[in-house]
C-alpha cells in the first residue's frame, strides 16, 4: 500500500494529493451509500467513532454544531464534493494551478473522510459485512491510512480512535508490541552482563586460590 501513495518522480505533489482525495471521496461514498439507509437521526443521534468518540461539525464561521450522524456526513461529503468541483481549488484546466492553500483544504477532506470511516466502523460494520463490503472499507481505510502516514495529513490524536484497526490489519506497528520487544532486549542484555561479571568473579576466585 506504501507504494500506491509514494510520489513518483516528476509529477506534481498537489496534483498527486488531488487524485488520490479523489479516489478516496469516491470509495467512502460509495460505501457509505450503500448503508445509508441504517443510518438515521434516530439510530445515530450523534456522529460517533469507536470509544464514544463524537464529532461536532464545524460551520464556515467556526461555530460548533453537535448534529446526527446523517445530517453530519451530508454536510461533509457536501462540502467535499463543491471543493472538488471548483476550478479554482481542484483545476483540471491546463495551465490552471492549484492555491497555495491547497495542501490545508486536502488536510481537512481528509480529516472529515476519516470521521466517516471511524463512524461506518463503529455503527454500521454489522451492515457492510452483512453486505459483503467489509473488505472494500477495509481497503479504503487502508488508502487512507497509508496517504496520511506518507504525508502526515491528519493530526495523530484524530487516529488513535482507529489505532488497534491499524495493528490488526498490519498497517502500522504495534507500539505495545515494539515495547515489549526493546523490554526483552534489555532484559537479555542485563542478563548477559550478570553472567559475564559472574564468570569473571569465578575466574578471579579461581586465581586467587591458585
């Protein structure tokens, strides 16, 4: 997946972070339309994500909102889809040339994508497993996860919601894990030197006795 979202060499980095934005609005409309009908203001009063994470929606002036999941995610893949029709933020004329806040607008797409797959996760996968998606959210969080991880597109406490989905799918390390292992190595390592200071302390004794 690592390789999927390295830069080639010689295309344009926002041109590259526009596909792949793209790609990734896509896949989780498609998923999330294909549950969309479970998702309901009575069923999800809040937009949730794994630990009773909610998410408020943020208006244009700032203001914070707590709404239901559907009102939420209609918000955000409106406001997704208007950016990525506008030639001024996502040019596809020649010679038409991305702002300079371009990687910022790419950070929040991105940010708000996650919240939805964070959400699909922990109140519908009953349902797109049920519908046989799970592999095709599965890899769309993968996407995403490696596009962030290659760009460092969203802040680290926004994922650690998803942390142990990432372990499980081998997507990243697992730092407990990684503990364990520089434990053990130093418990080897101070194991290792006891001995030698015992079997010097016994060549000595050894000697002295001689």
């Amino acid at each position: 997946m690592r390789l999927l979202v390295d830069l080639p060499a010689g295309l344009d980095y926002n041109e590259w972070l526009a596909s792949h934005t793209m790609a990734l609005f896509d896949h989780v409309n498609l998923v999330y339309g294909t549950v969309s009908e479970f998702c309901t203001p009575s069923g999800c009063p809040d937009m949730t994500g794994p630990g009773q994470k909610i998410y408020l929606w943020f208006d244009e002036k700032g203001k914070k909102t707590k709404v239901a999941a559907p009102q939420y995610i209609d918000y955000v893949m409106t406001f997704i889809q208007k950016t990525i029709s506008d030639e001024t933020i996502f040019p596809t004329k020649y010679a038409n040339e991305f702002p300079s806040s371009f990687e910022s607008i790419v950070r929040k797409i991105v940010r708000l994508l996650f919240h939805v797959v964070a959400h699909l996760y922990a109140a519908h996968f009953k349902e797109v497993a049920l519908l046989g998606l799970h592999t095709h959210l599965n890899l769309t969080f993968a996407h995403l996860t490696a596009l962030h991880h290659r760009f460092a597109l969203i802040d680290a406490k926004e994922t650690e919601v998803l942390q142990d989905l990432e372990v499980a799918l081998r997507l990243t390390e697992d730092p407990t894990a990684e503990a364990s292992s520089e434990d053990a190595c130093d418990a080897a390592s101070e194991a290792t030197e006891t001995d030698s200071r015992t079997h010097l302390q016994d060549e000595a004794s050894s000697d002295n006795k001689s």
